[in-house]
C-alpha cells in the first residue's frame, strides 16, 4: 500500500460523512503532534485531511465515533457470535477480529462476551482505526464487507448482553484477553487514581501515556486494555476508609481520594486562621474569591471584563481610578464568541499577548472546558490566575437555572478552583428582564436562583442609559454600582462611558480612541440625569411619575425627590402635567381633559 491511499482512504471516509484525524503511523495512538486534541479537532473538511496527510503520509485513519454518529462492535478473537441475527453492514478485518460499523450513537460501555467471542460495544466518546491502516501487528485494517452502513438493531445489544461473562479485573486468566500485563496495569490505575483523583476519561487517558512511555510490551490492543480497565475502575468502590472530598455525584472526572482518618488536616484553629484584611486584587473595587458582573444582553459586560483583565495584566489603574494591588495573570474563557471577533476587541483595549499572563479559549478552540476540567485545573497550579467565565450560564451544568440543588456543583467547582491556588473567579451572568426598569438590586442583577449571589465576594450591576443611548442613535453610557460588597468598603455608584456624541452629532468611540471606558464623575452623572428629566418633562408633559422612573432608570420617589430639587411640580390625576413651582398649574377640566 502506497501513501497516496491513506490520504484517498481519509478522504472517501469524509466523503461517507464520517470525521477523521491522524494516528501514528502503524499505530493505533492520535498523532499528538498534528492533532492535539482529536475529539475536538476530527473533521471531514477536505482542506484539513490534506494537510494532516501530507505532513505524515503514512499516518493511520482515526475515525471520531460521535461526530461520525457511529457504533461500533468491536470483537476482537475473530468472528462475532453466530445466531445473533446480525445484518450485512460496512466490516472490516482487524488484526485479530473485526469491526462492525453502525449508524447511531450508543452509550459507550466496555462489553466483553463470553466463550471465545471477545469484543466490546464503541460508540460517542471513543474512536477506532479506519480502514487500510497498518495494525501494529503488521496486518491490515482491511474492509471485508464494504455494504452501506446500517443502523444497529435494538435487539443486537440485548443478546450480546445476554451471552456477557462477569469481568473479574484481579484475573489474568481466559476472561480477559490481555494476559500477563493486566495486573501491572491495575496496579497502576490504583496509583493514579489515588494520587491524582481522575475519573474514567481522565483516566483512560494517563494510562495510554504511561502504556506508550513504559509499557510497549503490553501488546497490540493496550489502548483497549486501557479503557476497559478504566471503566472498571470507575465503577470500583473506594474502601471504607476512603472519602471523596468537595465531589458530587456529577463529579465524577475531578474527585480526590484521601483518608479520613487524617481529618485535622482538613480544618484549622483560630489561631491558625491567616492574618490580614481582605485581599482585593484592584484595590476599592474587585476582591480575591468569586465575584458576579451582572447586565442584560448586549450592554457591554464582554467590555467591561476586557477593561478589568487590561488592568489586572498591566498594572495600569482600573479606569484610571482603581489601582491593581500587583499584576495577576488571566484565563478568559468565551465560548460564545469566535477567536476573530474576540481578538478584535482585545487589540482595541490593548490586552497582553504574553502568554504567562493572558491566555484565552473562544467557540473556535472547541466546547468549553468544565470547571472540573483536569485542563484547567493544571492551568490554575501553574498559573495562579484569575478566570474570567464569559458567560457563566454555559459553564452551568445544571438544566434549570433556578434549581438550587443542581447549581450547587457550580459553586463546589469554583470552590475547588480556589482551593488550587485561582486568584478569583469573574462570571458575567445575564440579569433579569426586570432589572431594566426601577433600581438595580441584587435580586434583578443576577438571573436564577439567589444561590448564585449568596456564595460571591462581590456582586456588580451594569445597566445601559436607554434614553441616552436611544436605540443606538446616542452614546452609551453604563450606570456601574456594587450590589453585594463582603467585608470590603464598595466603591459609590458611577458612571463609565463607551461612546460620546462629538461635535458634528455623530458617534464617536472612546475605546476606539483611548483603548478603555471614560470614567464619568458623580457630579456629572447628577448633571446627565438633570438634563433627561428635562428634556423628558419637555417632550412629553404628561408622563407620567411611573413611565419618567421606567425611563431615567430610577423609582418615582427618587423622581418625585430630583423635581422637587428642580423645582418642578405636577397636578395629581391622569391629565395632569409637569410645570414649574414658579408659574401656577392651569386647572383641569375632568369632563374635558384634553382641553388643559
């Protein structure tokens, strides 16, 4: 076989609508180097297999079962159990047995079959080699029935479960096809998950890296070896003396196994309790620990994040006001944004491009990594950083919002976050469809359960001055207060500005020309929200007290406050209308309103 049908194999493949990526030549390992992360990187683009094929032309086929929407039965001693009614489907021959391919995705679970037929059920989550690739025995995946793909019949599963031997993981014995090497790798599994805490994917994975570094003579098949062994260990249960420290159920992937007799390590004195203030990482403004940026859709939270990760990441005072205590590196995570339109932003406020102190994950890296990531945990070891979740609902595992008990494992997973050394946590969250009229409070700042503003250090509103701003037609102005402060003095409420109206009427961008809001002093939002009472009060002298608090973004007794301060009055009833305390208020005709 010529190089040539590799590449011509990977694209008939793609051509079936199945994703592929690169395998080490003669192996059935992802290629690392060329595909780094294969479940997110598998593609059918024509353009990118024949990129990854001729820089390694001799590169197996890996085909990615949940993009391809594929089953597999693999049986790995030959052919599959008689009598069991399979239909003709797409088959290939492995090195020792055969793999049958099917439409549809299952869950994925290793499945080993009694007697002499061995195999195992692969589905969403898993790969397998693709056809004409090298088997590390020397033969070839080669395709012995190449009738079209077939969905796999219900009643398939429930006999091969029904012919299931008991798997036994202490024996070396017929019931495992792996030999003498399986209880070396046991051996090494316990040691893994005791030491650093990994579930079943986890898992699976640090045991093929330890097969390819140190055990290449576990054979042929270590990759299955592998995964079958870390199921297995997932479902083993840990001794009694043996406890899952800040785990839930749906924890799985991040537990950590410790012993429980050792519980005095887990606490402190009062004595031992550290000393000092709260630590705030922009002095008068953000403190350490997990703080909420709450605003309705489209108001400017992405900015103002970037504005905060500038000044984390320089040095350089928070606009120009709040001054970083050190600089602190940052994680942004933005699932909801392409890396180009992300980075078009960073370069407009200036953000590093130092990798120790900014490093960013956008839609186009792949899905968003958990915060119970092993990925992110190692990032947070290493670099101490704070994590801007950009927005925190996509991080949300939870299938309601207003589920308390569910939202929980958000909040142990931050909690676990700190624990390794993350300097804070930054979550934009969406507010209410209510936080758009009358104050901001905690409870329309953040959309969802109050579990959410309970567990922060610091709760922020942003609200956009909709009068001002006037569908788009004015500048934008954000109205910015602290809603909940712990144990630190909050900033006064202010006002930053993205835009102002030049000269000439039109639009012109501060950040655009300065890289940063404009800071607004109070004095001068007092003078703005003057001048929109007036010229509401103007254009409409009838409103009323409710529709004016609605439109200032205020309450009517703060409205009914700034008109007595303005010398301004209005008649009670439905027609009356605003006039200063100076001129007498013309009477209204009840039975002819429209005449005053």
């Amino acid at each position: 076989m010529n190089s040539l049908n590799l590449l011509e194999v990977a694209l008939n493949c793609a051509r079936r609508g199945w994703f592929v990526f690169p395998l080490l030549p003669g192996k059935k390992t992802p290629d690392l180097e060329l595909c780094p992360h294969w479940s997110q990187k598998s593609s059918n683009d024509p353009a990118e297999i024949r990129k990854w094929w001729t820089k390694s032309p001799d590169a197996n086929i890996g085909i990615d079962l949940a993009k391809s929407n594929l089953t597999i039965l693999d049986f790995d001693a030959g052919d599959p159990p008689p009598n069991i009614g399979l239909p003709k489907t797409f088959t290939i021959r492995t090195g020792r047995g055969q793999h049958l391919y099917f439409q549809g995705s299952v869950q994925q679970i290793a499945m080993f079959f009694g007697g002499k037929h061995v195999g195992e059920v692969k589905s969403a989550g898993g790969y397998v080699v693709g056809p004409r690739s090298l088997h590390p025995s020397g033969s070839m995946y080669d395709p012995i029935d190449q009738s079209s793909v077939v969905p796999l019949p219900a009643q398939i599963l429930e006999k091969l479960q029904a012919i299931r031997k008991p798997v036994d993981p202490s024996s070396d014995g017929e019931k495992i096809p792996y030999g003498q090497h399986y209880n070396e790798l046991l051996r090494i599994a316990g040691y893994l998950r005791s030491k650093i805490g990994l579930g079943d994917e986890g898992l699976y994975t640090c045991l093929v890296e330890v097969c390819e570094k140190r055990c290449e003579n576990y054979g042929a098949d270590y990759l299955e070896m592998c995964q079958h062994l870390a199921s297995e260990m997932a479902k083993k249960p840990y001794t009694n003396t043996e406890a899952y420290v800040g785990s839930s159920r749906q924890q799985q992937s991040q537990r950590q196994v410790v012993n429980t007799e050792n519980f005095r390590d887990y606490f402190r004195s009062f004595d031992e309790l550290e000393e000092g203030d709260v630590r705030m990482l922009i002095n008068g403004f953000l403190p350490e620990g997990v703080n909420l940026i709450g605003g309705l859709a489209g108001q400017g939270k992405t900015l103002f994040a970037l504005s905060l990760v500038k000044s984390l990441t320089s040095g350089q005072p928070f606009l120009d006001k709040f001054q970083p205590e050190e600089i602190i590196p940052v994680i942004y995570m933005v699932p909801e944004s392409s890396a180009r339109a992300f980075k078009a932003r960073c370069r407009k406020f200036g953000i590093t491009n130092d990798e120790e102190l900014f490093l960013v994950r956008t839609i186009t890296e792949g899905a968003p990594l958990m915060l119970d990531s092993p990925v992110l945990a190692e990032a947070v070891k290493k670099m101490k950083p704070l994590i801007v979740l950009d927005t925190l609902p996509r991080f949300n595992e939870a299938q309601d919002e207003n589920d308390a008990a569910a939202n929980k494992k958000l909040v142990d997973d931050m909690a676990s976050l700190r624990a390794l050394g993350c300097a804070g946590i930054l979550a934009l969250h969406h507010s209410t469809k209510s936080s758009a009229d009358g104050d901001m409070t905690l409870e329309n700042a953040l959309r969802g359960t109050g579990d959410l503003g309970a567990m922060c250090d610091s709760v922020y509103g942003l609200r956009r001055d909709r009068m001002l701003y006037a569908d788009g037609g004015g500048p934008m102005e954000l109205e910015v207060r602290c809603l909940k402060p712990r144990d630190f003095e909050p900033p006064a409420p202010f006002r930053i500005a993205a835009s102002y109206q030049s000269e000439d009427g039109s639009i012109k961008s501060y950040i655009d020309e300065s890289g940063d809001f404009h800071f607004i002093e109070a004095a001068h939002i007092k003078a703005a929200q003057e001048s929109a009472f007036i010229k509401a009060i103007t254009e409409d002298p009838a409103i009323s007290r409710e529709d004016l608090a609605v439109d200032l973004g205020s309450t009517p007794h703060k409205v009914r406050m700034l008109a007595e301060k303005l010398g301004y009055g209005r008649p009670k009833g439905r027609f009356g209308k605003w006039f200063p305390k100076t001129m007498k208020p013309t009477p209204i005709d009840s039975k002819n309103p429209q005449a005053a």
